[in-house]
C-alpha cells in the first residue's frame, strides 16, 4: 500500500474508532472492536480483572505478538476510556484538522495514539520487517485515576520497555520526568451546640480547619512542589455549631522525599489545630502515585530521540505537573516514557488533532520497532 492509501487507512480508523463511546468504566463495546483489531494482526488478546474492582464493564486488554527475532521486547499503550461527552461523536475533517461537530469531545485522546499502534504495527507487518516481541495495552479508567494501570495483572506484560502514547502538544515531546501524588483527606470532629442559646459549649469543627488551613503552605511551594485545597464541607445549620468538616486536599512533587515533607505539614497543621480547640481529627494520606525521572540515556528514552532523528522531528525532553499510566507504570518496576501525539484542546469540544501528526506517530512506532535490537 503507497503512503496515501496508508494514512487513508490510519484516518478511517480512527474516524470509526471514536464512534464508539467509551467513557470509564464503560469501555466493553470498544475493547471488543480493539480485541477484534488486534486479533486480525496476530496479537494474542487477554482480558484482565481490573474492572472488577471499579464497576466498570471490562478489564486491560493486553496483547502479545510473538517476535520474529531476538529483540528488547516493547510495550505500546493508550487508555480507552474518555471523558464526557462522548456519545454519538460526529467527526468532521478541514483539510489537515480532524475536530468533532462541536456537540461532543474528539475522543483523540487517547484513540488517536491507539489508530497510530495499530497503523505503526501493520506497516511493520507488511513490509515483512522482523521485529521483538511486541505487547500493546490499552487500559481502562484512565481519566478517573489511573485504575486500570493500577489494577494490570503485572504478570502478564513480558516487555519492561513501554511508550505511552497519551500527552498533548506538539510531536517531538518527550516527557522523562512526572510527579508522585498524595491525596490528604482530613474529617474533623468538634462538639455540636445551639450558636444562640450556648455557643460556647461546642467547638466549631469549621473553625479548627480555618486555624489549621491558615497556616499551611499552599499552591506552589517551589519549582518542584505544589499542594491545593480541592473541597470543603461541614456543618448542618446556621443555628448550629459545626460538628464535622471535611477537607480533601493534594500534594504533588517530583521528589518523592518532598511530598513526603509537604504532606506531612498538611497533617500537621490539622492536628495542632484540633489540639488547640480539643477537636479530634482523622488524616489520611494515600499515594496516588510515585514520581519518576528519565534522562536522555535511559534506553527506552534513547529509542525515541534516535526515531524522532529518522523523521525529521525535533525532540524536546520535559516533566510535568500532571500524571498519568506512565507514573504508574515506572512505579510497578517498566521503564516508560509518554509521548505528545499532537493533540489539541483535549477534554474540551474544541478538541483537535492533525492528519499529519498520526501519520508521523504511526511512522514513529514503525521506526521504534524496526530498529530496536537486543
């Protein structure tokens, strides 16, 4: 097949790929038609649990093609699912831009870095190149905190390399660096009274979590560190001393060692609040994920620079505030990196990505399989 009649191919698929919603946990109807792809290429498709645990409707599809030489065995991943709304997507293509009508998310994110694995990998197989074993992962529940990743079955996944084809921007970025994350939760527990009759008789659960917010470091805490305020509830009535409230905060940094400081003083400070007013409170910290760091020698790294080398792309080697399966994934021991596949406006309805930016992934993959070796 000439290059046009491939990169027609790559748009139709993609086209027929975000007619079908997927939204998390409800990502079955596409996990069949991509069990089905992946199957008519070779791959050996399995179905995890991971849905299980989270209400959803299937679990990671992971797929395995056997090498047809010895070889660094890679893994490609995307997510399946996507955010709302993305139901009854009606795709519209102006010249190089393919957008959605407007009414809908695109749903590029992730399936065109999916249409471009697929597109990649056939046009490995038809120009009958020997390649490593190969494993493309498509996880579920992305968007909604990483479950899929998190729930993989490790057991699985043969590859310890992995691309993740799942950042936005420009083609060229790299992403090496990404931060660990906690989620605080703190409940606390004052006296309720009548704030009429006997106010001084309770103690306000919403005064203790002013005290405690009032001095915690928060927003940016530097160049590598930041913490939020996300939510904010309590009490039942204005006649009412507050008994309860609830905060639910974040800490992130791409130190390890530092989230471990700053979620600590979030802690802290709700603590030495409580004590002074003789409140209770219950804190607790769950690492949503752990911070990674990749340098331009690290070989999965090294794969991408020499293919982007090949086509003419320019890299641009980046971290990140934000997370995704690429933190889980070096969390769970592979060495993965994400990489921009050129789209635009993501989670929004005026989302885009260009033809001739899954073109050039697609050839990225080809060129990544092709000349990786042992």
């Amino acid at each position: 097949m000439n290059k046009n009649g491939a990169t027609q191919r790559l748009v139709d698929q993609f086209i027929d790929m975000v007619k079908i919603s997927s939204p998390s946990r409800q990502e079955g109807a596409f996990a069949a038609y991509m069990r089905k792809e992946l199957e008519a290429l070779g791959f050996v498709v399995e179905v995890d649990s991971a849905g299980d645990s989270v209400g959803g409707n299937t679990g990671n599809l992971i797929a395995t093609l056997k090498g047809t030489k010895e070889a660094e065995p890679l893994m490609f991943c995307c997510h399946m699912d996507t955010v709302l709304p993305c139901t009854n997507i009606h795709p519209v293509i102006e010249g190089d831009v393919i957008r959605s009508d407007g009414t809908t998310i695109l749903s590029g994110d992730d399936k065109a870095g999916i249409a471009a694995i697929l597109e990649g990998v056939r046009r490995i197989q038809e120009r009958n190149v020997k390649h490593g074993l190969l494993q493309v992962v498509l996880t579920i529940c992305e968007e909604v905190g990483m479950y899929g990743s998190k729930g993989l079955d490790y057991s699985k996944i043969k590859a310890k390399r992995a691309f993740i084809l799942d950042s936005s921007g420009p083609l060229g970025k790299i992403v090496i660096q990404g931060p660990a994350k906690d989620v605080i939760k703190a409940v606390i527990h004052g006296r309720s009274a009548h704030a009429g009759l006997t106010p001084e008789k309770g103690i306000s659960a919403i005064q203790v979590a002013a005290r405690a917010i009032d001095r915690m470091k928060l927003l940016r805490i530097d160049e590598e560190t930041t913490a939020n305020l996300g939510t904010i509830s309590g009490g039942s009535a204005t006649n009412i001393v507050a008994e309860q409230a609830e905060i639910v905060a974040e800490a992130r940094s791409l130190v390890n060692e530092k989230l471990d400081v700053q979620s600590g003083h979030i802690r802290e400070c709700f603590e030495q609040a409580a004590r002074e007013f003789g409140a209770t409170v219950d804190v607790t910290i769950d690492r949503s994920y752990a911070a990674f760091q990749l340098t331009k020698d690290t070989p999965v790294v090294q794969q991408c620079l020499e293919a982007m080398q090949r086509l003419g792309v320019e890299p641009k080697l980046l971290s990140t505030g934000g997370g995704s399966d690429c933190n889980v994934f070096n969390g769970r021991g592979l060495t993965a990196v994400d990489l921009a596949i050129g789209m635009t406006d993501v989670h929004s309805k005026e989302e885009t990505i260009k033809i001739s930016d899954m073109e050039t992934v697609a050839c990225l993959i080809e060129s990544i399989i092709e000349h990786n070796n042992i």
